[in-house]
C-alpha cells in the first residue's frame, strides 16, 4: 500500500527528513508566491521598474528613498524570485543530507532546481531585451506562455520531489499502460488551458477593454491583433478541457481512498467548477486584478493536485517505496 500522505498528520521536526520535508512545502509556497507577483508585474506595467538590468535594479539591489510604484514592484517580485532560489538550493542541501544514495528524491529536487534556474533566465531575457510594459512583440506573445508552461513544470517536480521525501512508491510509467497516456493527455490539456489563458491575460493587458461589448468587437473585427482573435480560444479550450479534468478525477476517486490520497481528486472536481465560474466573474468585471491572480493561483493548484493525481494513480499500489537504510 503506498504510504500515507505526509499532510494526513503533523509534521514532527526531529529529523532530518521531517525537516527536509517541511522545508519543501515552505519552498512551494515562496515559489507560488513568485509566480502570482510575475502576474503582478505583468498587470500592472511594471515589467521596466528596474530598467533593462538583471538581476540588480537599476545596477543595485535598492534605489534609497524610490516611491515610484513600477520600481517598487518589480523589485519586490526579483526579492521573493532570489528569496525561492535560496530556498530551492536550501532544500537540495537537506534532501541530499536527509535521504541516502540512490534515493530518488535526491534526482527529483535536482530537476526541480533546473526548472527555476529556467524560469529565472527566461525572465532574464524578457528583461534585458525589453519584453515589457507595452511591448507587443511576437517575442513577447510567445516567451509570455513558455514562462507559464515552464512554471508548471517546475511544479510538477516539486511535487514528485514532496512525494517521494513522504517515503511513497516511485511512479511506473511503462507498467501504467493506458493509465498513463489518459493522464499525460489531460496533463497536455490543463498546459493548453494555461498557455492560452497566459496569452489572453497579455492581450487583455495591451489591449484593454472599457466594456464587455467593446471586448467582444475586439475579439471577432478582422483589423484586431492576432493576440486578440485568439482569446476567444482560451473559454473554450478551458471549458471543454475542465470538464474532462473533473470527469477523470470523479472516476478515479474510489482508487484514490483505497489508495490514502484522496484529496487530489477532490480538488480536481470541486476546483474546476470553482475556476469556471471565476473565469466568467474575470470577464464580466473587464478582467480586474485581483480576480486575475486569484485565477492564476487556482489554476497552479489544480496542475499541482492533477500532479499528486498522477503520482497516486502511476505508483505501484502494492510496492514499497525505494529501499535504504533507516535515517
């Protein structure tokens, strides 16, 4: 049977690998926080706060006495970036103090470290080449998605990597079969649904709307941006690929209870609804900001919970988890 979610009791701090593990759920949630203030940045035109330098601002850390809000921003979005970076190489360290060779948790933190040396580069080029505030560019139209995408898989791994310090059983994707081609094409899904709607905010961003109507005129008048045409794909694309996330999680609840990892699924059903609706109420009030993070956010939860999904359903469920000696 795999091994009991790490959330089910509390976290004891006397070992290694407890500490180990507690620091990776604190690491999640300073990258999240990076995620949903990149969006800040984006929404407000902050992009240029800092000029076109990276990673100091303006070629320091801090301008004295700066009220000029882009500044302030986007130099609180590079403090919380280089605060998880700290935090990532931190958890690398007690995963490789924590866990024996060849654990695989020790494989799984590296990658995700790889992941967010990425994700910090990409938004280094979009910096020093000046991909923002009103920039309109293809560059930006297709670095601005690739940004996305890449933070899901970043999270995916910081998943599998809280997954396996939890002492569950590896994944195993061959024995899978069809299980695991179902969960890889709604993996693909839930990353469309992402890149299109990273597109669209950037279009509702350079081309802002004063009324719904005048949005609509946008989305189907042959002289609008490309980028602007395309928004119509995003509700659709999230409609239709929602509905299949909540029908595959509700189908294989039973096996998640049996299994001890229930609230992925959960989750799943409930939050696709719950994303659904928010997604109508972003677009009835002109896409504010607030509604907007509040969007991106569940849609980093529902990749996450899709994640531990997968995890539960790929993992062999009579097989114990990577041998070593006791720590």
């Amino acid at each position: 049977m795999v091994a009991q979610d790490a959330l089910a009791a509390p976290v004891a701090l006397h070992t290694p690998r407890s500490r180990a593990r507690l620091l990776g759920w604190i690491t999640l949630g300073i990258v999240l926080a990076t995620i949903v203030m990149g969006a800040v940045v984006r929404a407000t035109h902050s992009g240029d706060g800092c000029g076109q330098s990276w990673p100091g601002c303006e070629g320091g850390l801090v301008l004295p006495g700066t009220s000029d809000m882009a500044h302030l921003i986007e130099l609180s979005h590079r403090l919380i970036s280089g605060l998880s970076l700290i935090a990532m190489a931190a958890l690398v360290l007690a995963v490789h103090r924590a866990f024996a060779a060849p654990h695989p948790a020790r494989r799984a933190v590296r990658w995700t470290l790889a992941f967010l040396i990425f994700e910090a580069l990409i938004g280094a080029v979009i910096v020093l080449y000046g991909w923002v505030t009103d920039d309109r560019s293809v560059a930006r139209q297709v670095s601005v998605p690739l940004h996305l995408v890449n933070t899901f898989l970043l999270t995916a791994f910081m998943a599998l990597t809280l997954w396996l310090m939890s002492g569950n059983a590896v994944p195993r994707l061959r024995a899978a079969g069809r299980e695991f081609w179902l969960l890889l094409g709604l993996a693909g899904v839930l990353l469309l649904m992402a890149a299109t709607g990273a597109t669209t905010s950037l279009a509702d961003t350079l081309f802002a709307a004063e009324t719904m109507a005048e949005g609509l005129r946008q989305d189907f008048d042959a002289e609008s941006a490309l980028i602007v045409r395309l928004r119509i794909l995003h509700p659709i694309i999230a409609v239709s690929g929602g509905v299949l996330l909540a029908w595959f999680a509700w189908r294989r609840l039973e096996v998640s209870e049996r299994r001890g990892h229930p609230w992925p699924a959960r989750i799943l059903v409930g939050g696709v609804t719950v994303q659904a609706m928010l997604g109508f109420v972003h677009i009835a009030l002109l896409t504010p900001l607030a509604t907007g993070l509040l969007h991106l956010f569940i849609a980093q939860v529902l990749w996450l919970a899709l994640s531990f999904l997968a995890l539960t359903l790929l993992a062999p469920s009579e097989a114990a988890p990577a041998t070593e000696a006791p720590r």
